[in-house]
C-alpha cells in the first residue's frame, strides 16, 4: 500500500485526482499497524474503502476470480504452488490484454 500511496501522490500532484482503493473486509486490512498509516496515506491522496461485511456482488475482485477458474484454470491440475501462481499471473495478464486495461502488478512483503 505505501507503493500505491506513492503512486496516488505522484497522480494527486500531477492532476489533483485522488486515489481509491475500496477493499472487503480482511482482518490484515483493518490491522491497527494499517490504521496507522491511513492519514499518511490520505496526505497523499489515497483513501481506503471498504465493502459491507460480506457482500461478493460488490466485490469486483470475485468476479475476476470466477473469470479465471472458469475460463483460465479450468480443467487443471498444479502439482506445486508455484505452479499455481504462475498460472494466475499468466491468466490475469491475458484477460486484462483481452479486455485492453492496465494491470499492476506487485508483491507483498509480509516480513
């Protein structure tokens, strides 16, 4: 999230745009260490929302994730995680082509 908020910066300073990133309602997400950061990440122009307790229909993240088992991973079988993940990546990375929108990508260091 501190990389986004340095790219919400980075587009508030050049457009006056804010950033919103709406979110479902993981424990991770609502941390007292994330809480923390939330004014900091307001300051540069990226605010967090979050969804309803549990509410898939407005979670867009749910039907891309339907969109991939159906149509990418369909059918297949992964021996190792890795395997898995490198077939996400490469489904993600074809449907957002197919559909002609950006998709960033980055990696989360949880240590």
């Amino acid at each position: 999230m501190n990389w986004l908020a340095s790219k919400a910066a980075k587009t508030y300073a050049e457009t006056k745009q804010l950033t919103f990133v709406v979110q479902d309602n993981c424990t991770i997400h609502k941390s007292k260490l994330v809480q923390q950061q939330w004014p900091k990440w307001q300051a540069q122009g990226l605010f967090v929302l979050f969804l309803p307790p549990y509410c898939s229909e407005l979670n867009p993240i749910e039907g891309q994730w339907h969109q991939l088992k159906t149509h990418e991973l369909a059918g297949r079988m992964f021996e190792y995680e890795d395997e898995l993940a490198e077939a996400i990546v490469d489904g993600m990375i074809d449907r957002s082509q197919r559909g002609q929108y950006d998709l960033d990508r980055f990696i989360l260091n949880f240590t």
